[in-house]
C-alpha cells in the first residue's frame, strides 16, 4: 500500500507531458521513502522500470565491486548479459542499449554516491553517455536518487557536467502525521503517533 507524496508524484508525472527525457534527482535521508517514491511513480506510470542499487559500503566493496553488482542487476531486468566490464563508459553504453524501443521507460540508479563513490570519473562518464546516448531516447526518465545528498549536489547538482542537465531536483522529507495515520488503516487507533 502506497500513501501520500501527491504533490511530488503529480510534479513526476509531469515529465512525460515534455517531448524530451528527464534527469531527476531525488535526495533525502535513509528510510525515509525515495526509493519507494519512484518505484511507485513508475509502477503507475511507466512500461519499464530499471532498477539499480549500489553497494553499501562496506569492507572489499570497491569499484570493481560495484561495476559487478551493476551487471549483474542490469541482466537480471534486461537481455543483456551478464558479462564483466572494465569501466562505467561500459556499464552505462550496455544500459543504454537495453533499454526498451518503445515506451515509458523509468530507470533508476539508486544510492547513486555508493555506485559512484569509488571512481572520480563517475559522473563525468554518466553525463558523456546521457548527452550522447541516454538523452536522444524518447519517453526516459533517468532517476538518480541517493541519501547522501552532497554528493548528489557536489556531484551531479553542482557539477559543471550536468549544469541545464536536470529536470527535477525533489528532496523528499517526512510523511505528515494525517498521512501516517492513513498508512496505518484500522490499526491507527493501536499505533503511538
């Protein structure tokens, strides 16, 4: 059951009603709903939903480490194989090529600074393969979402790769208490707000 967020799902629905592709970022603390936010808007919206985590920090994790985990969960959802790549150039070209040829396509690249985090060129080659390959795709919208928001500023917002580049920028906060209420149903009434 999904409730709330009206306002930024209705200003996310908006981004089909352009005839080009949209790069959204959506930032907020752990937990508090983001990535629920956009499977729920492509659920509701789109033909296609791509979804790809980063790994969380941890001990061995590592680029190489993240380059992996990326190709695995893009052949998971799409035709294409899982095979090893040596760069994100690599990685981001084969998610480009996977993606559907007709449709509302949603891709989202979740915890976007644990994906990134390991290789300063990240977000330089993710803004070469939107300007060359993702943005010419009709009906996209690319989400980078993450909780550490000042990578996402420091690196996506601020850069000056991406200056123009983004469509949407939505920081999502906490559910209002009328909206907790709805979430918990019946059971309101037995829950401490």
């Amino acid at each position: 059951m999904f409730v709330g967020r009206t306002e930024i799902l209705n200003r996310l629905d908006g981004l089909w009603q352009k005839a080009t592709p949209s790069l959204v970022t959506v930032r907020g603390r752990r937990r508090i709903g983001k990535s629920t936010l956009v499977s729920e808007f492509a659920r509701r919206t789109a033909d296609h939903f791509i979804s790809i985590d980063g790994q969380a920090p941890g001990e061995g994790v590592n680029n190489k480490v993240q380059l992996r985990s990326f190709m695995e969960q893009l052949a998971m959802q799409t035709e294409v194989p899982d095979v090893a790549v040596k760069n994100w150039l690599q990685a981001f070209r084969l998610l480009g090529s996977s993606l559907p040829k007709s449709g509302r396509v949603v891709v989202l690249l979740d915890e976007i600074s644990w994906l990134g985090g390991y290789d300063k060129s990240f977000a330089g080659t993710l803004k070469i393969v939107w300007d060359k390959m993702l943005k010419k795709r009709d009906n996209l919208v690319l989400v980078l979402c993450g909780s550490v928001s000042s990578w996402i500023a420091d690196n996506i917002l601020n850069g000056t790769g991406f200056v123009g580049r983004d469509s949407l920028d939505l920081v999502v906060g906490e559910l209002p208490l009328s909206v907790c209420k709805a979430f918990w149903g019946a059971a309101a009434e037995r829950t401490s707000i």
